[in-house]
C-alpha cells in the first residue's frame, strides 16, 4: 500500500512537472505585461534573455536601390534590409561617438517572415500575412536571445556582461526571435 501511495506521488509530481514544462511554449499573449526597449536598459537585457516577452515597440528597416528584373526587364527597385525592434531612447545612453548608429536596434529572427515586391518595385516586409509598417506600433511577443555565433554566453565575465547591457552592443550581441504580432490600437 506504502509502495502504490508514493508511486502515485511521484507519478503525479512528475505529471505537474511535465505540464508545466510545455506550458512554457505555449504564453498566451494577452497574458503577457507589455514591456519598452526602455524598460529592457533598465532590467538591465541580460537579466531578461530567454524569458517570454511582449514588447511594446516599433519596427525599422534600411530601403537600398537596386535592380531587379521585373516581367518586363529591368526597374530600379527598392530592397528592405536590417529589419529591427526600434529604440529610439538608445542614444541617451552611448557616448556621442556611437550616436545616431541604430545600435540599440535588435534584429527581428521569425521563420514566419517574408518579403515581397509591391506593383512601384518596393520590397515590403511581411508576418506572416500582415504587411509591416514602421509607423505603426507593435507588441512583439517573444524572447531575445544571443544572436546564434555567441553560442555559450561567458556569462559569469563580468566584461561581457557590461557589454552586453550596453546598447551600443545590443546589435551584435541580441536578437528577438519574434512568435506573434499584434498591432497596437490607439
């Protein structure tokens, strides 16, 4: 009887166990408190890396002219590039020599991203079905995460962890791996 009893316990710790395990995949959104880029610089980032996220932000990205060969041959065209979480407080934070860079800009990760051409030869950037825009605010869901060279974090340095909470390192340093999108209404 003592035997089938802590069986049961274990089974059914175990069980817990497991459920909160894949509750961690499954955030509901709407649960999640929004958060600012400026919030982040005051965590400071690294104390948040991994964790689940709803990020209150725009979204920025480079136009670079080009060419592209359309149905009916050659047009200048418009290529988008260096898609980012914006922050725009970040130059509060550097010194004047890193200013007006886009460090403090996290590049945006998703499998769910896509890019086409619209009829004037401008590449727009998509999630999933919805257009993006960089007036309009978002909240991204996800996490930031170390960019994929900085495969083991020396996080007990504290030179690297000082670098890390600098924006003028995030760009190299972080990426937000982007689950969901959701437009803020005003």
């Amino acid at each position: 009887m003592k035997q089938s009893l802590l069986l049961i316990i274990v089974l059914l710790t175990l069980i817990v166990f497991l459920l909160d395990c894949s509750n961690k995949e499954a955030v509901n959104p709407t649960e999640i408190q929004p958060i600012t880029m400026e919030e982040i610089y005051h965590y400071p980032i690294t104390d948040i890396v991994s964790e689940d996220i709803k990020l209150q932000s725009q979204l920025s990205w480079h136009l670079e002219s080009g060419a592209y060969d359309l149905e009916h041959g050659q047009s200048d065209t418009l290529f988008i590039s260096n898609l980012s979480v914006l922050y725009e407080e970040a130059d509060e934070h550097m010194e004047d020599r890193f200013r007006g860079q886009e460090r403090g800009n996290i590049f945006v990760v998703s499998s769910e991203i896509s890019t086409a051409f619209n009829d004037e030869a401008v590449e727009e950037y998509f999630f999933r079905d919805q257009k993006l825009d960089m007036s309009v605010t978002y909240y991204l869901v996800g996490s930031i995460e170390y960019r994929e060279w900085i495969s083991n974090p020396p996080l007990d340095n504290p030179i690297f962890i000082a670098q890390a909470n600098n924006p003028v390192y995030w760009r190299q340093k972080f990426e937000f791996r982007l689950r969901d999108l959701i437009p803020l209404v005003e």
